[in-house]
C-alpha cells in the first residue's frame, strides 16, 4: 500500500484492463480496486426558511433549533458540542441513537444537555484502529502527545483541550479504551504529566 498525499486525482482511465489513477501532480497510478468517500450531503432545503442553517441545522446543547419547539438530533444536526465547546457534526450510529434520546426526552419536558464521547473502532490489515472523542479534524487547534513503536505494532495518541482529555486514536491493542473514555467523559483536568496517560498499565481502575 502507498499513501500518496498533496496530490488530487484527476481522472480515471482504462488501458489493457488495468485501471489507472492520474493525478492532477502527473503521476499515474495503476490500481484493482477503487473506493472513494464523498462525504455527507444534508438535506435541509424542508426547513432553510424555519430555522438557522449551516451544513445542517443549527442547535444549542439541548438540540433544541432557533426554531420554537423544534429540535434536531443525528447527522444533520450540528449540534453545541460541550466536549469541544464548539459547535459540531457527526456522523455515526452511536451519535444519531445518543442525540435521539436526548431530543426526545427534551421534547417530552426535559432540560438535558448532550455530552457524549464520540467512538469508533474499526479492524483492518490485522491491527485495530479506535477513535474516540475529538480529534484535529474537527478541532485543529488540541495539544497532542504520542507514542508508538514499529516493532510492537502501536501508534497512540492522545489530543487534549484546557488540560483536558478530549481525544484519542489508538492503532493496536486497544487497550485501556474504557478508562480513557471514562476520563473523557468527566471531563476533569489532568493533573499529572500526560504522557502518562499513554501507557495503558496507568489506566487501570
Ligand atoms: C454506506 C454507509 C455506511 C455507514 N456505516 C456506518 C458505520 O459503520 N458506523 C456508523 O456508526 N455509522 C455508519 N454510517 C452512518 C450512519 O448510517 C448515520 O450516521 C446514521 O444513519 C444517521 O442517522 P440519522 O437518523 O441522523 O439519519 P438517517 O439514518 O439518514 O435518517 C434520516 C431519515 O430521514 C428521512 N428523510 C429525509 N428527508 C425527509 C423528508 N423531507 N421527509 C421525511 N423523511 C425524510 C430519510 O429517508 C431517512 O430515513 C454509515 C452511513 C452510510 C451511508
């Protein structure tokens, strides 16, 4: 595998039965099979004049809208994110399912923020591969520390906002997830060196 960056692909083309990559830098790149991302399209064109609009709709940490008694909740909600205190937008399962309850039981006569701690854990090329939280993508701006090692098969790195834990990526055994999460979730100011936090035998209950 060969991870190509600052470059675009251009356009694709059959030659022989082999398919080939040209990207907008010149290079040609022969390959089997391809996949590609295109991200999300939201719809909101039902509700544009109702409530405020971004890449989705607009709400607060309650997921209510700009609208009366309207509420949001999923993909298309870019909801006030009290982990990054921003507002923000996901994408997964866990989140829609997260935020329906929240909207709902709002809706029902509640006053409940949303706080959750984003995860996805993924198997590929024999390793693991979990994210959890925030990461730079969506936050470019979070301090980092990292450790990995070739020969152990394990990259970790860990992204922090105001002393606190907001973020992870762990590649290899996954372990000491949980207390990570745990630690997200309360959101507490790391006291100690945060380097520490990257050897799993400290996050032990
Ligand atoms: C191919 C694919 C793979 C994915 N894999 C994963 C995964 O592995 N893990 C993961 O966590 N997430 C995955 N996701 C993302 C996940 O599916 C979404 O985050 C989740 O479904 C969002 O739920 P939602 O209820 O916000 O929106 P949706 O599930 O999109 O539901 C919105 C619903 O509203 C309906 N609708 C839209 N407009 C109107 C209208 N005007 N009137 C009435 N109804 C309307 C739509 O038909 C749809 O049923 C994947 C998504 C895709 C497309």
């Amino acid at each position: 595998m060969e991870f190509i960056t600052s470059d675009e692909v251009q356009k694709f083309t059959r030659n022989n039965g082999r398919f080939v990559a040209e990207t907008v830098n010149g290079r040609k790149v022969d390959f089997d099979l391809l996949t590609y991302g295109v991200g999300l399209d939201y719809y909101t064109e039902p509700v544009r004049k109702e409530v405020e609009i971004k890449s989705g709709i607009v709400t607060d940490a309650k997921l209510r809208t700009s609208a009366a008694d309207a509420y949001a909740a999923g993909d298309i909600a870019v909801f006030y994110d009290l982990m990054v205190e921003r507002h923000n937008q996901m994408g997964t399962w866990d989140n829609a399912e997260a935020h329906g309850r929240v909207a709902a039981r709002n809706m029902a006569g509640a006053d409940e923020d949303f706080f959750d701690v984003p995860t996805y854990t993924t198997t590929m090329f024999g390793s693991t591969l979990a994210v959890m939280g925030v990461t730079p993508d969506v936050q470019p701006d979070l301090e980092s520390v990292r450790t990995f090692s070739f020969e152990e098969k394990f990259y970790r790195k860990l992204f922090f906002k105001d002393d606190r834990l907001v973020g992870a990526i762990m590649i290899g055994p996954p372990k000491g997830r949980k207390k990570l999460i745990e630690i997200m979730r309360s959101r507490r100011k790391i006291e100690r060196p945060k380097q520490e936090l990257l050897d799993p035998a400290n996050l032990k209950d």
